[in-house]
C-alpha cells in the first residue's frame, strides 16, 4: 500500500491563530510523525509526503531558509524518534542547488543509516516537480540514442525512462491533499495515474491518525476497475 500526502496548509494555519506561518511548518512536522506511527499501525509500507516543492524557492527567503533549518531538525528528531521502528527515510527530488550541501549530506547520512529498514518507507518529496522529473527522466533514458535504435522501442523505452526515474517509487495507491484545494500541484504525476484522490479541508497541522484511518476506509470502500468493467 502506498499512500502520498499533499500537506497543505502550514503556513495558514498558523496565521488563522495569530502565530508566525512557520509556527504552522513546526506544527505540521508534529502532524507528519503522527501520522508515521499511524502507517506503521495501518500496515502502508510506503509513505511519500511533499513537502517542498521546485516552485517553493520562489517565496520569501526567510521561509526558505526556516524551512531548511526545520528539515534539518526533522532529521535529528527522525533518529531518534524512528531509532527502534523499522521506517527507512529516503529523499525524492533534485538533489543539486540550491538545496545547500551541508543539508545534502545529512539527508544521505540519514539515507545510508536506514538503508536496510523494511516495514515503512518514508519518501519525503524535497526540491521535487513533477514535470522537472519527467523531463529529467526522458533526457537521461534518451541520452546517447539514435532515432533508429531499438531501445527506442516503447516497452524498452519505458523500462530505460522509469530506471531514470529519481527513485523506484511504486505507483500511488491513495493521495491525499489536505488545505482546500483540489488540485493536485505538480505532485508525481508519473505516479498518480491509478490512484484514488481524497481531499480533505482540514489544514495538514489538524490532520490526525484518525484521519489517515477515514482516508484509508474511504480508499478500501472504493471500486478500483483500471479500465475494466
């Protein structure tokens, strides 16, 4: 079962209680634990969040620059906070500028140190775009072609385009976007092609294992035909 998450809605809910919109971001990163003892309990083997998109660089400097600093706390607290549970942490998106280096190499110590975990995969979408990845991808899987080979073929294309996908990420089971809108945000759209969508009003810092529990209800009371009658 893979579940992925749009978590939306940090910044304005902590501006709906008169607090800083990074007071949202820390509340948010409390939520995103929650929710990974409830995965654990769910029996997901995948869980893929977003959490910063290519997009997210545009905004104000000092959210950015916050929204490092609580990545990197986020990591400090995943060692100790996961030490016993069996959850691998795994990083999907660019990995390059202007993701600084210092929090680059943290995030693969963090890699390498829980390599070897099986129950849950945590998958945290960082510097990540959908369509940057499926231009990177094609690039790489064309690399070095010529119209006439027959590794242009389209099954042995496909397989060479989703060996370069950033990571081995299964197909999506259920999204689901918190915060409002319905829409899906340049989230892993290679990956979302079968899955069922569940929005969700409730700002991400609100959002309970309970909540996952619904999501997951809603998902299994669900008629998955792929085209078939």
């Amino acid at each position: 079962m893979h579940v992925a998450i749009i978590m939306d809605g940090n910044g304005r809910w902590g501006l709906q209680r008169g607090l800083q919109r990074t007071d949202g971001h820390r509340s948010g990163a409390d939520a995103l634990e929650q929710v990974v003892h409830a995965c654990l309990e769910e029996k997901v083997a995948y869980l893929t969040v977003y959490a910063f998109s290519t997009e997210n660089w545009n905004r104000p400097s000092a959210e950015t620059e916050f929204l490092q600093s609580l990545f990197s706390a986020m990591i400090d607290r995943a060692r100790v906070e996961f030490a016993d549970l069996d959850v691998r942490f795994c990083l999907y998106g660019r990995r390059a500028d202007p993701i600084p280096i210092w929090l680059r190499e943290k995030i693969q110590k963090l890699e390498e140190d829980t390599a070897d975990r099986k129950t849950l995969r945590l998958t945290v979408c960082f510097n990540y775009g959908g369509h940057q990845e499926i231009l990177d991808a094609a690039f790489a899987a064309g690399k070095g072609l010529s119209p006439s080979d027959e590794r242009y073929a389209p099954d042995t294309f496909r397989e060479r385009f989703e060996a370069s996908l950033y990571d081995d990420l299964p197909p999506v089971d259920l999204m689901i976007r918190t915060g409002g809108e319905r829409r899906l945000s340049n989230f892993l759209p290679w990956h979302l092609g079968y899955a069922e969508l569940v929005f969700l009003d409730k700002l991400w810092p609100d959002f309970t294992p309970l909540d996952l529990k619904r999501c997951l209800e809603e998902y299994r009371s669900r008629d998955r035909r792929f085209g078939r009658i």
